[in-house]
C-alpha cells in the first residue's frame, strides 16, 4: 500500500517511502503490486478496509 508521499518546505520527506522508492520495490520484487491509497501517511487511521 502507498500512500501520498508529502515534502515539507524544508524538503523532509514525511512519508515512509517516496514514488521513487515505491517504483523500486516494485521493480525488484516478483509478484508485486502498488496499491495506492488517497490518503496521508496515517492511512490506516483514514480508511476502513474489509476482509
């Protein structure tokens, strides 16, 4: 899962990962997939996901 990479106007990354790390991972790992979420980095206090 992804979720919105945000730079601070410091230039702080305050995200677990950027879009380039995501791309990475991806690439690297075999049967991977991005899932990306509409959310800030807290997304699991955002969303209400179902089994």
């Amino acid at each position: 899962m992804k979720a919105k990479a945000v730079v601070g106007s410091d230039g702080t990354l305050k995200a677990a990962n950027s879009e380039e790390d995501a791309e990475r991972v991806q690439a690297l790992i075999q049967n991977c997939r991005t899932v990306r979420l509409d959310c800030g980095h807290a997304f699991l206090e955002d969303h209400s996901f179902s089994g």
